[in-house]
C-alpha cells in the first residue's frame, strides 16, 4: 500500500492540549487539513469501468453507529460520484453489478485524556536536587492531573473490488482508501473541495 500523509500527525498532540498554547492557532482551516490515500499497487484500476455508492453515509465509532443523510452527506456522496465520473468511470446502480464499490464513512469517536502535570518526574525534582547546590534543601512538588476530552470527526472513503472477488475465503478486497482530517470538514462551505483533494492525490485512479 502507498501512504501519502503530512506532520499534521506529529504536532496534534499539541493542538488537543487545552491547558497549553495552541501552535496551530494561526492557521487557516484549509492549513489544518490532511489527506491520508491509500492502495493495493498489485491492482490496475484498468480494468475497472463501472461504479456504485451508497445511499447513505455510515456512521461508526465508540460514539454509535448508523447511517445519516444530512445535506452535507448528500452532498459528499454527490461529490464522490462526480469526481468518479471525471476519472471515467460510469456509475451504475448497484443491481447493475458494478465493477467497483465506494463506501462513505464519518468516523466519530470521543477519549478522555489524562495530563501529568509536571510531565516527567525530573521536572518535579529540578529546583531541590542537585542543580544550583541544592538551595532548596531537597525539597520538589508534587505531580497532579488534568483531563481533557478529545472529539474526533473525520471522513473515511474506499473502493471495494466486486469485479474480482475472493471466493476462496468468501471475501471482497479493499483497492484504495482515504481519511479526511481536520477543521471544516462538516462545513457545506469546505465539503466539496475536501472530497476533490483525495480524488486529485489519487492519480492513479483515472482510466486511460
């Protein structure tokens, strides 16, 4: 599988720390977006002419599960389907035995963090170690805890193979996959252009 990913990974620990200053403050909603592709590099999409979606987007994660069918899911399922057919493919109803299968997914999760305040046991000891003579004659402060509760929306999308199914193991493969993550992606406003990014990531998905 090839990933494509940014350092957004690498500095949200940061962002989620309410107590802290937030590094991430000054960028625009468009900056603190981040596109994750994958695919199955044995497989040329070739092959593939036709699609289907589904009619409803799938909700999953520790908050529930489901399906919903809000406007901005319409018009992300509408959004995936026009960048399909600019790829050249043709899209089908299901009962048709499409060559391809897109799911649409909001991943919603919710975690509660816990912070040790100081971060590290040396911190605690800094002023009445060894440092500076050990003015403070040994003394440190002790550790405490804060918790802070983390929500987490994103998109997720793949492709599923029904033209080559394994029935060997009664199993259909996954051929490409994609996260959405950051601000705005819920936004009407921001909707359609996320949706654009991953399918422009995806070179490799357009027929000759």
């Amino acid at each position: 599988m090839t990933y494509k990913t940014s350092i957004f990974a690498l500095v949200l620990g940061f962002l989620l720390m309410g107590c802290a200053n937030d590094p991430l403050s000054d960028l625009s909603v468009e900056d603190s977006q981040v596109f994750i592709t994958n695919r199955d590099k044995s497989v040329s999409f070739n092959q593939y002419q036709t699609f289907s979606i589904v009619d409803s987007v799938i909700v999953m994660g520790n908050r529930g599960t489901g399906t919903s069918l809000s406007d901005v899911d319409i018009q992300v399922l509408n959004r995936v389907i026009a960048n399909m057919q600019q790829l050249g493919y043709r899209y089908v109803n299901p009962r048709e035995k499409p060559d391809l299968g897109i799911n649409v997914a909001q991943i919603r999760n919710s975690y509660l963090n816990v912070v040790s305040q100081p971060m590290s046991p040396y911190l605690g000891s800094y002023w009445g170690g060894g440092f500076y003579g050990g003015g403070l004659g040994g003394y440190g402060y002790p550790n405490y805890y804060s918790y802070y509760q983390v929500n987490e929306n994103y998109w997720y999308l793949e492709m599923v193979d029904f033209k080559n199914p394994d029935t060997a193991n009664k199993q259909l493969n996954v051929v490409w996959n994609a996260e959405i993550r950051g601000a705005g992606l819920f936004d009407k406003q921001y909707v359609s252009e996320v949706v654009d990014k991953v399918f422009q990531q995806s070179n490799y998905l357009r027929l000759n």
